[in-house]
C-alpha cells in the first residue's frame, strides 16, 4: 500500500531553480495498490486512478527538509519511510574557461577548440551533458547536502567558420530536473564586421560590404577629409584603415578592417541631395531665456523657419542679482536671539535679514535689590519672583532674603500666582484693615478657601509664618486656583 517515489536517493539536494511557479517542489511516483490518499509530510498528494501514479507538491525551506512519506486506506496509514531533501535557493553553478565573449559569441583561432570548466553543487547527483554528449556522470552517493562538491571537466569541439551553437543542460536526479545553456562558438573565423559608417552626422545603409549613404545639400559639396567618416566596428579586438581612401573625389570611399592575418574591405557610396538654397524669408527667434535673480538668460538665436538655419546666434544676458526691496516682518530681539527685520527680493522668493538688533542679554531681576547676593543658592528662586511679579521686596532698594515672612507676605504672593484674580466683597476678619496692601489678597484667600484665620474673627496679617502654616496653605492652591 506504501507509495514509491520516482528518481529520490536517501539524501537529495533540490534548487531554486527546480521549483515551480508557486514556489513549491513537485515530488512524484507510483503505487502498486489503489489508496485512498497519498500524502508527503502534511501535504495531501493527487492519485490518478488510472495508472495508479501520483505528485504532491510540498514547500521547502532552506537546509535539510524530512518528509513523512505515507498513505491511506480506509482510515489506515501505510508508512514508506521518510524522504529527505536539502533545498539551497542557489545553484547549481556551471563555469565554462572561454575567451572573452564578443556580441554573444566566442571567437577561437583553432577548428579544433578545447575547453574546461566545472560543476559546482551541493550533491553528486547531477549530470552535465553537452549536446546530447554525457560528460559528467551523477554518481548518486546520497552526499549529505551541507558541502559544496566541485567537479572539473574538459571538452573538445570541432568548429567550422559558420557558427557552433553548443547546448549545455545540468540534469538533476531529484524529480528528474535540468538547467539548460547555450552559446555560440565560431572557429577559424575573426569577427571583421562593421556595426555602422556614418558620414557628416548621417548614418549609412549596409548591403554585405557596401555602406550607401545620401546627404543633404551642403555648399562644401562632397566630403573630401577622412574626419568627417565614423566607422565603429563590432569586434573591439579589430580595426579599421585610417583614414579611409577615397577613389572619385568624395562619391566612394573604401576602407580595411583587419585583425592578425584576416582581413576585410568594404566600401562607401556618397551621394547628395540636389541643391536647394534657401532665401531664408522668414525667421524666429528660439532658445529664449530670460535672466533670473541667479542664473543667466539668453537672447535667443534668429533661425530660418524654412530651413532651420541659425542666421545671428544670441547672446547672454547676465543674472540679476537680488532686489531685496520688499520690507516684510520684523522680529524683536530676546535675550539669546539677535533682531532682525525680513526683507523679501522684489523679482523671487528669496529673503535676507536686515537692520539687525543685538540680543538683549540676560536681565536678572534679583539685581534691583541690593541686599540679593546672585551668587547665592536662592539667586534662581528670587529671579523667578521678582521676574513674574509674585513678590516686591520689602523698600528702600531692599529684598530681605533671611527676613521672616509674614502671614499676609505669603496670602498676597498666592494671589499673585492666580493671576490677582478680582474680589468681590473685603475678608470678615477685623485685623484687616480695608484699603491695606494685602486686603485683597486675604479677601481672595478666605473666599476660596485656602486659607483661614487664627481664630473664626482675627487672621494675624503681620505675624510670621510657622513653617506649619506655610507647609500647609500652599498645599490647596494646586486644587483651588481657576485655571485660565
């Protein structure tokens, strides 16, 4: 019941190239029964009834692939064993010892021509054959897949001058895969072909070894200098008699093109068209260009729009240069940033800065007091005050930083910290007088309830904070103060 499979060895190596379209590896063979289903490793095969043979095609990764190889009958699995399978995207590699191609082909100086070359694979199943000839035999030694094998080989072919195409085909054991070549090898046979002749700008028409080329009417006439005749060959091993030799004054040039021993002649066919002078009636002018603010413009050419000759060539016309006319945006200067004011060219998008302002350097607030030392470990926390208003000092030029802080000092830089939001009606307490510098700011603090009094009709305004006190009357503002 077990399937067989078709040209496998215990170990066998499988290509890229051996894939199918989809990707996938086509394994195939036979039954000796009828089965129900044929699968390779999860993959469920395809059985015709008729000749009882079947194909699975199954993915394979790189490295060594073990595949269950099984069958079904009537719900019984029929094992065949395991089927192994070394899969490289790369390879095999045929390298042929040949002389430099020329055009596709292989030019050699011999009839009889021997060359070498050699196979480079993964396995030893492989079989080289050139032109239905076996030269290298798949020894089938179930090689493990993990080592490059290199096989050499040496050929010989018998040549003619007409071209030898030789067809050179790796056959591979596994599923019965090949790779096929071809080249083309010519013997006793230098390439003295010419790819084109052209004369004064016009390419020539070829038939075997005339070229005939017919130009326009040009006053000089027929060319006469070997400098206005282009020949390019197709072997770059060849070349071609310079200058070539005129015969007739101009109408038929002949030339050589000789490699070694071997050589070829050809010849040219130079005709005119008949004279057709132009009055040049009517012109206009091309290739205008106008001058930017950076790059250079052109007059244009007059040109005959009967024969397109150029009668008066243009002259450039040198750039503009900025016109940065147009006064646009003016920036203030910061204390880091210098100012500016935007000026915009008149004729493009480009932009310059002028009338520049210094920066303004770094005011430091805790300056104005005369009793704040800047080198001092609060210098950046009175800078922060002063700076956004939140405290004034207490007179005469004066900050008091080691001074005590009154109740009222701390209510009021709150209240500065909100904004000074305005108050509706004065505090409740009797020991703040209305009109007072800090009335304001307790009014707000009793109101939204961030702070409260020493008892339920006194607040204390002059009397010091307790580090208490001014642990705690921060702490509601965070949750207090409107945002906005």
């Amino acid at each position: 019941m077990a399937p067989v499979v078709d040209n496998m060895d215990v170990m066998d190596v499988v290509y890229g190239s051996m894939l199918q379209e989809d990707g996938a590896f086509r394994v195939s063979g036979y039954l000796y029964n009828p089965v129900d289903a044929v699968l390779v490793g999860e993959t469920k095969g395809v059985v015709n009834e008729d000749d009882l043979t079947w194909y699975c095609d199954v993915s394979l990764t790189e490295g060594v692939n073990t595949l269950a190889l099984s069958s079904q009958v009537d719900g019984e699995t029929y094992s065949s064993g395991f089927l192994k399978l070394f899969y490289s995207k790369d390879g095999p590699i045929l390298e042929l010892d040949l002389p430099e191609a020329i055009n596709g082909k292989y030019y050699v100086d011999t009839p009889e021509f021997t060359f070498t070359g050699r196979v480079k694979s993964l396995g030893d199943d492989i079989s080289l054959i050139i032109n239905d000839f076996q030269i290298l035999n798949a020894n089938n030694y179930g090689h493990n897949g993990y080592t490059e094998i290199v096989r050499g080989f040496t050929h010989r072919v018998s040549l003619t001058k007409e071209i030898t195409t030789l067809s050179l085909s790796l056959l591979m054991s596994a599923g019965c895969r090949s790779v096929r070549w071809s080249i083309s090898i010519m013997g006793e046979c230098v390439d003295l072909t010419v790819k084109s002749v052209t004369v004064r700008g016009v390419t020539a028409s070829q038939n075997e070894n005339t070229f005939s080329v017919k130009l326009p009417y040009d006053e000089k006439g027929l060319p006469t200098d070997a400098s206005e005749i282009q020949i390019a060959l197709n072997n770059p091993e060849a070349s071609a008699s310079s200058p070539p030799i005129t015969v007739d004054g101009g109408k038929t040039w002949t030339f050589t093109v000789s490699k070694g021993d071997a050589s070829a002649t050809y010849t040219i066919q130079v005709s005119m068209e008949p004279s057709t002078i132009c009055t040049h009636e009517k012109t206009e002018l091309k290739n205008v260009k106008e001058a930017t603010c950076t790059e250079p413009g052109y007059t244009g050419d007059e040109v005959c729009t009967a024969c397109g000759e150029i009668l008066k060539k243009g002259q450039e016309i040198p750039a503009l240069g900025h016109d940065f006319s147009v006064k646009g945006e003016t920036v203030a200067p910061t204390e880091t940033e210098e100012g500016y004011t935007v000026y915009q060219c008149s004729r493009c998008d480009a932009t310059e800065h002028r009338d520049i302002v210094p920066a303004t350097g770094h005011k430091c607030p805790s300056q104005a007091f005369a009793d704040l030392d800047t080198t001092q470990w609060y210098h950046e926390y009175t800078d922060y005050v002063i700076g956004n208003g939140l405290m004034n000092g207490v007179g005469n030029n004066r900050f008091a930083p080691n001074g005590s802080t009154t109740r009222a000092m701390l209510v009021t830089t709150l209240y500065r910290l909100a904004d000074s939001p305005e108050v509706g009606e004065g505090s409740t307490f009797t020991d703040v007088a209305e009109g007072a510098w800090y009335a304001d700011a307790i009014a707000w603090a009793q109101d939204v309830g961030i702070a409260k009094g020493v008892t339920g009709t006194r607040f204390a305004p002059n009397s010091n904070v307790t580090r208490e006190q001014g642990c705690h009357l921060p702490v509601p503002v965070r949750h207090r103060i409107p945002e906005g």
